[in-house]
C-alpha cells in the first residue's frame, strides 16, 4: 500500500518532467534573443567609438596647447631647484568621472598605492591626497581611506580649461593642508593606443624662496607665493588636459575591442541558430516521413 501511495505522488512529477538534458538546451527562442541583444549591444559600442574617435582630435589639439604650460613650470624648476623637500607630500590624483575606458583609472590608483607601498622612501604614510574624479577615489577610498583629503568631480566633462585648474589649485591651498612637495599623478599620452601613468613634482613657495636662483635676487614674500600658485595651477592644466586625452583615446580602443567581440558573438550564435534551426526542420521531416509510412 505504501509502494502504490508513493507511486500515485510521483506519477505527476514524473509525466510533467523535462527531459533529460533539455534545461542546459538553449531553445532558438533563446538564441534569437540573445542575438537581438548583442546586436543592439553592437550599435551602441560602435555608436561610442565614432563619438570618442571625433572627440579625439579636438583633444589632441588641446593636449598640445596644454603642454606649453607644463613646460613652462619644467623650465622654471630647473633654473631654481629645491635644495631638499620634506617628507610630508602632497598628492594630487588625475581621473575622471566616467568610466568603459579601460585601465585608466586603476592606472593613476596603482602608481598612488606604489608610492605609498614603497618601503626604502622617506615618504609619510599620513601624506594628503586630493583626487579629481569619482572613478579613482572610489578606488583609493578603499586601499588609502585616512589619506583622502579633497576630491573634485564634474571637471573634464569636455575639454578642461585653465579656469577648472586654477579653481582646483585655489580650493587646496585654502584648505589649510599642510605638506612639503606636491606631487600630481596623472596617464602620460604617449600615442593614440598606449598611455602610461607619471607623476610629476610641483614645488612650493617655500622651497622657490628657499632655492639658490631665487635667493639671488631680492623678491617679495607675495611675489613667490603668488608664482607659486600660479605653477601650481599651470601644472594641474597641462596634467588635466593630457588625462583627457588618454581618457578619449582610451574608451575609443574599448568600444573598438567591445564592437570586435560583439561581431565574433553574433557570428556564433547566428551559426548556433542555423544549426538548431535546421536540426529542428529535419525532425519535422523525418516525423512527417514517418507518419505517411505508417499510413
């Protein structure tokens, strides 16, 4: 009586089963909507890549105005060197607030946690670090919590401006943080496929009014300062500009390999379709054979 109790429980179960192997079995419907949404994938990556691609050489255009300004500072700095700079060093980290534009965030992140990580450096481990850009403070926010100071978002949304820099400089020397160098992080564009992350060094008033060319000359005390800032702010621009254009030429590779992978995809699942399709249309007719032999 129990077998036959248990047997009637499992009859339902056993009758409104799927075959065995059928919930791995992709069903054509499957395939075929899997396609559509690749294709649409496809549209939207290549939509992407001819918007970075025109994007790029207005960018490129202002990278080269841009470095002018970094050269300035490099020339200054070179005809009146810091004699020393303390440990305590200011770190200004250059992002973005957008993202699908490869390593270019993780890029700046990992050059900021090198130098912290390096043991033989006489660096503090307290040192500030600004950030410009949602994308590497999240990251930093998780490796380096205690050390973020001032982060800035909505700047480079297009073209960066001497205005955007200049306000970002303004903002952390009111701050009040008190460091001994600066150093800015930043992507290097060095062609229109590669980048590679860079840091370069700022000095303060400080060390301008403490360096030998300086301290040939009787200046004021606001004149340096004021030179100061305004280098500051020259190498913030030129750094802002030259991650902008990594950025462009960054996400339009990205939508290239994207489109590239959504191609080879549809091809596969086109040639996956047809296969079912077709073993679907030679089991109607082998069924319809079937059935007009029996007749």
């Amino acid at each position: 009586m129990l077998a036959r109790q248990a047997l009637r429980i499992a009859k339902p179960s056993v009758a409104g089963a799927a075959p065995a192997g059928a919930r791995n079995m992709a069903t054509l419907r499957e395939i075929e909507t899997r396609l559509k949404s690749v294709r649409n994938i496809e549209k939207i990556t290549k939509s992407m890549k001819l918007i970075a691609s025109t994007k790029l050489a207005k960018a490129q255009r202002a990278l080269q105005a841009g470095k002018e300004y970094g050269l300035a500072n490099s020339e200054l700095f070179q005809h009146a060197p810091a004699e020393s700079a303390g440990k305590r060093k200011l770190f200004v980290v250059i992002s973005s607030d957008k993202g699908m534009c490869g390593g270019i965030h993780s890029s700046v992140s990992k050059a900021t946690r090198r130098e912290f990580a390096e043991k033989d450096s006489d660096l503090d481990k307290e040192s500030p670090i600004a950030v410009i850009g949602d994308k590497s403070k999240s990251q930093l926010s998780r490796a380096l919590p205690n050390n973020l100071l001032l982060t800035f978002n909505q700047i480079g949304r297009d073209i960066p401006t001497f205005a955007d820099a200049a306000g970002v400089a303004d903002l952390i020397l009111k701050s009040g943080v008190e460091y001994d160098s600066v150093a800015i992080v930043y992507n290097k564009f060095v062609s229109a496929i590669s980048y590679e992350s860079a840091i370069v060094e700022v000095e303060t008033a400080t060390s301008l009014k403490e360096s030998p060319g300086f301290r040939a000359y009787e200046m004021e005390d606001d004149v340096t300062s004021d030179l100061a800032e305004f280098a500051f702010a020259n190498a913030i621009y030129a750094a802002l500009v030259e991650g902008h254009a990594c950025e462009i030429s960054a996400r339009r590779n990205a939508m290239d390999n994207a489109s590239k992978n959504a191609g080879d995809m549809i091809g596969n699942l086109q040639l996956k379709y047809n296969r079912g399709r077709q073993a679907a249309i030679t089991n109607e007719l082998v069924d319809i054979i079937t059935g007009a032999s029996a007749l």
